[in-house]
C-alpha cells in the first residue's frame, strides 16, 4: 500500500488565492471602521468561529471517516471551561484559550477511548449519547446559571494595550486562529499521520495488517478534533458574552455536520465554504421573513442537487485526498 497520494492543495483555484481571501478578511476591520459597519465585522468573527469547529469535524469525518454526532460537546467543553476558570479569577485570554483547548482535548480522549472501540452507527449512537451527557451535566450545573446559560462579567485580557473589547484586535484574532487551524491541518494530513489516517478511513484491515496502530491514530485524531473545538466554544463564549446548554445540545451537532457536508467532506475549503453559505442564508432569510426554516432547506436541497459532493466540488476536478 502507498501513502503517497497527492495532497488537495485548494479548491480548484490559484495557490495565490487563499493568500487573497485572507487579505480580504484581514482588512475587513478597516471597512467597517471608515464605514461604521460593525455588525458585519461581528457577524464575520462568528462565521470564523465556526468554522474553527466545522474544520475539526472534518477532520473526522473526511479523513477520518469515523461520522460523529456529538461535536458540538467539544465546543461546550470549551466554552464552559473559560466560564468556570473566570470564576476563578483567571483574566488572561491566551490562558484561557490553552485551557479550553486541552480541556476538551482531554475530554475528547476520554471519550474517543470508549467510542472508537465500535463502528458504524453504534459510533454515531455513543458519540451523540456523550454528547448528552454533556449537555445535560451542563443544565444541571446552576453556578453557571444551569439551563438559563451563563453571562461573561467581562471579556478577558489580551495583552497590554491589546483588548478583546476591541473589535478590530478580536477579528484579527480568531483569523489568526482560523488560518493556523487550517495551515496546521492541511500540514498534519501531508504529513505521514495524515496519509495513514485516509489510509485507515479507505481500508483499516489491510492498514492492521501492515502494522499501523489504527486504534491510537484514530484516537490521536480523535483528541485533536476535539481540541480544536474546544478552541472554538472559548471564542465563541468571548464572542458572544454569553453560553447556554442549548449550544451543546445534539441539534448543534447536526447542523454542524449538515455545513461540512454542505461545503465538502474531505476537502480543504470544504468546511470554510459550507458553513459560510449556510450562516449567510441564514442571517439574510432570518432577516427577510419569519417564516425562514422552509425557504433556507428548500435551498439546501437545490444546492445538494446541484453539487452531490458539496459546494467545494464546483471549484476543484478530481477526487479527496485517499490512501492507495
């Protein structure tokens, strides 16, 4: 078996363009300043954000291939650990950040330990049960304000003369995030993990057979989706002020996997791409009529028609990164 395949280096477009897009991105902030235009400038952070947490699911579902249903736990874990660590009296957001992350992490590990012992849909079954349980110890937890959710007293400190009350410095902060996220992955599956996870994901007896260590790939992977998204809740609670059990609850979870597959699963931009088309449906729906829900899955559906393989596929020829 060769784990040589040619890496997916884009979506179809000039190495150059993502160096565009993300000089777009960056001088998003000077825009809405001359143009007093915040609430997009916010409304971008949080797709940013999200995208955080739709990119580590992809990391399981694509190149993994093991379909997870409980995600948005991970992201909980996150977002709850910057809220237990502030009533603690940690200030710095860069602590808080690293918490968050190995937090979930460790709960990812934990959880992956039990999970990845099964296959198919017993995994769908197990991640979404623990994903429960999640939510529920989050309801029951009332000095973080239980089912009502927790307010933020404040957002944390960045640095001297660096503040997350800042628009601008946040937004320049979760891009930051967001590009290393995908560099580092995009690096990670070059690299001989990434090969033998697809490996494992295209055929895992034959990679047993050769030796590989499929079970503590898996979960290395695993962990690290979860780590990820756990970086994700920590913005996304420094975002938002503001976290609730809702966000955790398995529904999350589907939505998130409905933009991966949206975009793409298993291909870079696939993640960045689908949940950006699904937010912005979203929000101009939202804002166009009451009645939303209908008109953004009847687009939904005509997209799926039109793209089976996500809306990545329009941009690049050829198959997902695999494993011969």
């Amino acid at each position: 078996m060769r784990l040589d395949a040619p890496r997916e280096r884009g979506f179809g477009a000039p190495a150059f363009v993502p160096w565009i897009v993300l000089a777009v991105l960056a001088s998003l902030p000077l825009w809405a300043a001359a143009t007093d235009q915040y609430y997009y400038l916010d409304f971008a952070r949080r797709i940013l954000i999200v995208v955080l947490a739709t990119a580590s699911l992809n990391l399981l579902v694509g190149y993994g291939g093991m379909v997870a249903l409980g995600h948005a736990g991970f992201v909980g874990v996150g977002a709850y650990t910057v809220a237990a660590f502030v009533e603690a009296g940690v200030q710095s957001a860069w602590t808080l950040w690293a918490l968050s992350g190995v937090c979930a992490g460790l709960v990812a590990c934990l959880m992956g330990t039990v999970a990845l012992r099964t296959r198919g849909v017993y995994f769908i079954m197990i991640t979404l049960a623990f994903a429960q349980l999640l939510y529920y110890l989050a309801v029951s937890m009332r000095i973080y304000g239980g089912d009502d959710g927790y307010n933020l007293p404040f957002r944390p400190q960045v640095g001297p003369g660096l503040s997350l009350d800042d628009s601008a410095t946040f937004f320049w902060l979760v891009l930051a995030f967001a590009a290393a996220c995908f560099a580092g992955l995009q690096y990670l599956l070059g690299s001989r993990f990434g090969k033998a996870l697809c490996g494992i994901r295209d055929n895992e007896a034959r990679m047993t057979a050769l030796g590989y260590p499929v079970f503590r790939l898996r979960l290395a992977a695993f962990t690290l989706a979860g780590a990820i998204a756990g970086l994700s809740g920590s913005l996304l609670i420094m975002h938002n002020g503001f976290i609730s059990p809702s966000s955790i609850h398995w529904s999350q979870s589907s939505i998130l996997l409905v933009m991966l597959v949206l975009g793409g699963v298993a291909r870079p931009w696939g993640a960045a791409i689908g949940t950006t088309v699904w937010m912005v449906l979203e929000e101009v729906l939202r804002q166009s009529t009451e009645y939303w829900h209908w008109p953004l899955g009847a687009l939904l559906i005509l997209i799926v028609l039109a793209a089976p393989q996500g809306l990545a596929q329009l941009h690049r020829r050829g198959k997902p990164a695999t494993a011969h």
